[in-house]
C-alpha cells in the first residue's frame, strides 16, 4: 500500500487536504494519538484516497493503543514525536495491520 505523505508544519493548504487525518506530536499522554482535527503540535498525514485514509488511520490508531508511537526527538527542548521515526514506525506496522484490517473491513461489509 502507498505510505501516506506525513508533514511536519501545518497550514492553511494542509487543513483544506480530502483525505487528511493528524497525530498529536507533543509528549505526554496524547502523543501519538490520531485525530480529525488539528492540534498544536501534530504532524499532517494526507492520504491519496479514502481506502488509504481509513487505512492508515486505523494503523495509527492501533499503534497508539499499543503504545508504539513514542519515539522521542531528544534534540527538541519540548520532547516530541520524531517525524522520521514516525514515518519509519508507520511503514514498518503498516505490512501487519493489513490482514486484521482486512477482516475489520469483512466484518463492517456483513
């Protein structure tokens, strides 16, 4: 599947993306979590389509509930997500939320 274009910084052309979704990027409790609406910080993630959308946000979901996206930047003076590494966690957890979202898409369609 295609990876998702994730951004940094956010602005006005970014909120305006179809097919856009968004991970709080800031350390605390939150980060990692994905959201429909931006927050200060997050990164931007835009999506080709809705099957990649749905896709993808639910990949970010699932490795948020298991506690995957914690990869600190230990350069920034506020701790946060490293894009980088999110971007690397997201492409390598991608391959194995396939099949389950697969069967999660089987089970919508029933």
């Amino acid at each position: 599947m295609h990876t998702p274009t994730i951004i940094q910084n956010i602005d006005k052309e970014n909120l305006s993306k179809p097919f856009t979704f968004y991970i709080y990027s800031e350390e605390g409790e939150w980060m990692g979590h994905p959201g429909y609406y931006p927050w200060r910080p997050c990164f931007a993630v835009i999506c080709d389509n809705q099957q990649h959308f749905d896709f993808y946000y639910y990949a970010v979901c699932k490795l948020f509930l298991y506690g995957r996206l914690k990869c600190v930047n230990p350069h920034l003076p506020i701790p946060a997500l490293d894009l980088h590494q999110t971007i690397d966690i997201i492409d390598l957890f991608a391959g194995l939320f396939l099949d389950d979202w697969r069967r999660c898409q089987a089970a919508f369609a029933a």
